[in-house]
C-alpha cells in the first residue's frame, strides 16, 4: 500500500475501539468520549463511512465485516 491509501490514526483507532468487548451501559460512548474525543454521533458518522472503505477492509478485515453484516442485518430489519 502507498501512503496515501492508509488509514489515518483517527480511523484506525476508530476501528481499534470498535474491535472491543464493553462492559456496562455506556462504556463504549464513555470510551469514545474520552480516548478519541469524539461526539459518539461523529464517531458512528466515522465508523459508517469506514465500512465502505476499501482501505478498512484491508487494514482490518474480521471487523469490518462483521459490522458489514450487523449493518445489512439492520437494514433488513427496517
């Protein structure tokens, strides 16, 4: 991969968190708060967008699809 197709440290760290098992209530939004700085609504905005990034696929296959599928899930629901 050349450098301009890597994922910024934002994202990937957006991905690190998301790879996570979370406790209790709100520890996930608690962690998004404070480790990254983030609204949670910015850091779903982030997260949405990364499933459609070939260049996430790539750095982090397992997530990626498997919150592709939680995705689709949801959509099938509505």
């Amino acid at each position: 991969m050349t450098r301009d197709q890597e994922l910024g440290a934002l994202e990937q760290a957006v991905l690190a968190l998301e790879r996570r098992g979370f406790g209790g209530p709100g520890a996930k939004e608690r962690a998004i708060r404070e480790e990254l700085g983030l609204s949670p609504v910015r850091y779903y905005q982030i997260l949405n967008a990364l499933l459609d990034d070939a260049r996430a696929l790539a750095h982090d296959p397992v997530t990626v699809n498997r919150l592709r599928r939680v995705r689709e899930a949801r959509r099938g629901e509505r």
